[in-house]
C-alpha cells in the first residue's frame, strides 16, 4: 500500500498535530529528548528515552517512518511516565541493514523485546499507530507477560487486512479521480509496479482525504535538526514491490486473528469512520477478535484521530493509561 508510504511520507512532514486544538501538546517537545544508541545485533539503535513511571513504547507507522510524528504528539506523556520512542532499523537516526531481507515484522518484534531487556523493564505498554500496531499485536502475543497495556491507533490485524485495504483504496482513487487513473492502468499495463517511477510519483499525487477527513492541509511540528523521516526500502522489503496493489513481503503473512483472543494486555482499539487505510468494515472484527477490548470509533477523521478529534481522543488516552 504504496499510499501507506505517502501517508506517512506525508505525516511525518505535516506531522501530526495542531497546537491551536490540543494544549497538551509541546511544541517545543523535541528537544526534551536526546538521542542514545544502543547496539542491538551488531546495529546501533536511536532510542530517546524520558520520564519516571511505567514504560510506554511508541511504535510509528509505515513501515518506514522514524519515531519523530509519534513523539510530537505524545512526547508530552513523560509528566506521567516513562515514554520510549525508537526508529527501527533502517528508519530514522537507526543504521540500515546489511541486507534488506532483514526488515521483517518479525525483526521489529524482535527488536521490540531486546530493547525491553536493555531498558531493564519487567513489563511495558504499547502503543502503536498504522503498521506500528501491527509488531504490537505481534509482540503482545507472543510475549503476553510482557504488556501491560495495548493502545492500537488505525491498526491492521492481518496481512489479509492490508491487501483489502489497497482494494479498497485504489477502488476508491478509480471512481473518485478517473482522468488520473487512466494513467495508472496505462502506466501499470505496461508493467510498472508501485515502488517504480513513474508510477511512484503519480500515484503519490492523489489526493490525500483518505488519510484526514476534515483538513487535509494539517500542519504541525517536526525537528528542526535534519533527519530521515522515511525509508522506501524498508517499506517495499516489509510490503512488497508492488504494495500498493499486491501485498508481499513479511506483511502478507501476519494473521493475528485467531490469536488476539489469547492476549493478556488491557486493549483499546481506536477506529476513524472516513480512515480510506485502515478502514471501519474491516477495524470492527477487532469487536469479535478481542472481545474483551475496548472499542472506539471516531465518527469525525479519517487515519489519524487524534489529530482530528484532539479534544476526544487525548481525553480517552488519559482514562486508558489513568493519567490525572
């Protein structure tokens, strides 16, 4: 789902919050925190750590993005607990990796619980937004006494999910945008996959009210020191070459469905109506997957509520994780 990779391509530079709507935020957030890099499997790991209390790991989506537009928007969350945001491999301030097959879901989960054991923490929460939910559900099955709570923002429970997904987007972009579609069917019957130009950059160029429903022009705080904010090839290793239409990779064989029932942690799942990504008719199975999850859906955005209902969304974080 190469508009994932926009998406987030996308998040990150407008990354994800608006002052004006959420006082909690901390637009000087960034630097609260300082880079420490951890070698975890002969690779050195940007981790930024801050706060007293229990831990909450934040994992971005993408696959591909750096922790930066999660920490922009819940970096504030120090004042109650140990926040720990970290860019991948191959993402952010992280190395890359010697050989792309080594970007995998399964890595990240591994990479998840190696920096548990190096941060000395008995237990910790998730929070994950997008494909960061998906090493989330991962990591909280197969490490159940390790999770004490599980946040899942706009999440995917299955491989199958994803592929849907695209259908469902890229049916969307051929009945909503016909003129430029023609160029993508003319484009594609000549063999061009997603992660090639210059289907790439024409399929980058629709339209993003898929991804907010109300503004699509949300601008919002980002570092002011250079960094990579995306990796195209940690997404097409994790996706496939042709995500957007065929979904390969280590994504299409997670299928956490019939396992969600198993998972110890405390749950919320958060849901956009209009999200044109992780959308409602696919988000609602989490009702039956995980019945003992609470359920939220935001009747107002689209991919990244907490964005388009601040007020709402922060309001039931705090409930989630007892913040006074």
């Amino acid at each position: 789902m190469k508009h994932i990779s926009i998406l987030f391509s996308i998040t990150t530079v407008v990354l994800l919050f608006n002052t004006s709507l959420n006082s909690q935020i901390d637009p000087d957030i960034f630097s609260k925190f300082q880079s420490e890099f951890y070698e975890i499997d002969g690779y050195k790991i940007n981790v930024e750590v801050k706060g007293e209390g229990d831990p909450i790991f934040f994992l971005p989506g993408g696959p591909g993005n750096s922790h930066d537009y999660m920490q922009a928007n819940f970096g504030q969350y120090y004042k109650s607990h140990t926040v720990v945001f970290f860019d991948f491999l191959g993402r952010g301030k992280s190395d890359d990796a010697k050989n792309p097959s080594e970007y995998s879901v399964e890595n990240d989960v591994a990479l998840i619980e190696s920096l548990r054991k190096a941060l000395n923490f008995d237990k910790i929460s998730i929070v994950g937004h997008s494909y960061g939910t998906v090493p989330a559900q991962a990591y909280a099955i197969k490490y159940p006494d390790n999770v004490n709570k599980l946040f899942l923002i706009s999440g995917f429970h299955s491989g199958a999910m994803w592929q849907t997904n695209c259908d469902s987007y890229n049916h969307y972009a051929k009945t909503h945008f016909p003129e430029k579609w023609k160029q993508v069917d003319s484009l594609r019957a000549l063999g061009y996959v997603s992660s090639q130009e210059p289907l790439k950059s024409l399929y980058a160029s629709f339209p993003t009210k898929y991804i907010y429903y109300h503004n699509t022009s949300i601008k919002g705080n980002r570092p002011n020191e250079p960094y990579r904010n995306w990796s195209d090839e940690v997404y097409v290793t994790i996706i496939g070459r042709d995500g957007d239409f065929d979904v390969s990779g280590s994504m299409i064989n997670q299928d956490y469905r019939q396992d969600l029932k198993h998972v110890k942690a405390k749950t919320m799942i958060v849901a956009g109506r209009y999200d044109g990504v992780s959308t409602p008719e696919f988000n609602i199975q989490y009702k039956t997957f995980m019945p003992e999850a609470q359920f939220e859906m935001f009747e107002n955005s689209a991919h990244n509520p907490y964005l388009e209902e601040p007020e709402k969304f922060y309001k039931l974080f705090d409930t989630f994780f007892e913040i006074k």
